[in-house]
C-alpha cells in the first residue's frame, strides 16, 4: 500500500483508503449500528489482502492529471503546478513518468531530468530489495498498516446506503474513540485525530470512497519541528478493468507551519485511460 509522511499527513488516505470517515454524531445507544459499521468496515480489511495477492497494479497502465497549488499566507494562489503523467508499473511499484507541463511538452531538458528520475526509482527499488536498511524503517514509522489495531481507534456507524456513481454503497462514518489512544509511531498522532466516512461498495465490500480531516492540530516533535494546522483530503476508486479497482482522483488540502515557515498546499490528482499491460 502507498505510505504517508507525517509533514503531508492527509496523504495517509492513499494508503488507508479501506478505514477512515466523519463521525460527528454522539454513540450513546448505538452500539448496535456501530456494531454492523465494524462488520462492514472488516468486511473491507478482509477485501484488502486479496487485492494485495492479484497484484493488481503490475497489470495495467493509466494517465494521470495532476494540479498543485501553493497558497499565500492570504488564501491566494501564490503557485501552480499542473502536468500529465503516465503511470506505469516498475517492478511492483507505480511510477508516474511526466509527459506535460501547464500544458506543454517538456523540453529535451526537462525529459533528460525525468528519466533521470526514473533511473533513480529504479536504483531505489533495487536497494530496497537487497534488504531492509535504516531508511526502510524510517518509513515504517509513517506506513498505514490497515488491520484490526488500526479500526480499533475508531468508533464508527452506518450513516445511510444511497448510490456512488451509479453503485450501491454503505456511508459509514467514524470518529476516536474517546480517552488516550495507543501511540507506537509517528504517524499515530495524526491517526487519534482523524475523523471522516468511508463508502463501501455493496456488491464487492471494496472502499468506493474515503473522506478524511484532522479534528485538531497535530505537533510534530512537540512542537519543535512544525505544527499541523489542518488537513483535509479525500480518495475515489471504482472498477476500471473488469474486477480491477483502481484509484479514480485523489484531492488533499494541508496547512503546516514548519519553523518560521507556514506551507498551504492543494493537490487534485485524477487517473483515466486505464490499459491492460500486455504479458
């Protein structure tokens, strides 16, 4: 699964797209209907593992679009960034090879820069595979990890069943469970504060849709590093190739001062045009 950095946490949802919601509603007798949340929202852990065995993402190629956009201290755009991209498969990983900028080819400059990128996530994947190493671990500390300790933290309820591009779906929200909850990693801190609904399709239990935002500000490193104002995202997958699921958009906001620096920054991805990689 995609992993997340706690300096851009709303990216989280790429990696825990099957768990997260907005549970805004008081729990006090429901434990019924939490009860039947949970069993839907474990129906779609279980979903997970087999989706990890077809490894679905070696079989296809797609195109990408990709807008970012950097905010003034104001709200006003102070930079944009918008490019197309193909999206290929890479020993097991997703790299996306860039085609356009705002619009344009790239230069023969610009494309000597990309494949040296490329030439580079490949280098990685090929230390990665020589063994785990200090940089490895790192990562783990900001890795979703989507089982059973994960759902725990949340209290969730099924909100209403109604359509999501033209598919029956279970809106399920979900919330913290109140108290001190659990922190073994970093990525923990932005997890207790997270709150969002989750749509999961009634026919195959995958997650059709994840809304996700921070409910408080999160520290990094007590403070010392930066704070997380806000954060805010959500992620869309749909059917693209018979029983392939696959990430339809993706769209992030997030606020974070870093020392005496404030970052606000927008992303919109959408994926379209998926191909079969021939065999």
């Amino acid at each position: 699964m995609p992993r997340s950095a706690l300096g851009e946490p709303i990216v989280l949802l790429s990696g825990a797209l099957c768990v997260f919601g907005v549970a805004l509603l008081a729990v006090g007798g429901q434990q019924a209907a939490d009860d039947d949340a949970r069993a839907l929202v474990v129906k779609a852990l279980e979903r997970a593992p087999w989706n990890e065995e077809q490894d679905f993402g070696a079989r296809y190629r797609s195109l990408m679009t990709r807008e970012v956009r950097r905010y003034d201290g104001d709200g006003r755009v102070e930079e944009e960034d918008l490019g197309d991209y193909e999206v290929i498969p890479i020993d097991g990983a997703r790299f996306q090879r860039r085609l356009t900028i705002d619009g344009r080819t790239l230069s023969e400059e610009e494309q000597q820069g990309e494949r040296k990128r490329e030439a580079e996530f490949r280098e990685e994947l090929r230390r990665r595979r020589e063994g785990p190493d200090d940089a490895e671990e790192e990562e783990e500390e900001d890795e979703i990890i989507f089982n059973e300790e994960l759902i725990e933290r949340f209290v969730f309820a099924v909100e209403s069943e109604e359509p999501l591009r033209g598919r029956s779906s279970y809106r399920i929200s979900f919330r913290p469970k109140p108290g001190r909850l659990p922190v073994r990693r970093r990525i923990d801190y932005a997890l207790n504060k997270a709150r969002g609904q989750i749509w999961i399709d009634q026919e195959t239990f995958e997650a059709a849709r994840v809304e996700l935002e921070l409910i408080d500000k999160v520290r990094i490193l007590w403070g010392v590093i930066g704070t997380i104002s806000h954060a805010r995202g959500s992620i869309d997958r749909g059917p693209v190739l018979g029983d392939i699921w696959a990430q339809l958009q993706f769209e992030t906001y997030t606020d974070v001062r870093s020392f005496l620096r404030r970052t606000r920054r927008g992303e919109l991805s959408r994926w379209r045009d998926f191909r079969l990689i021939e065999e």
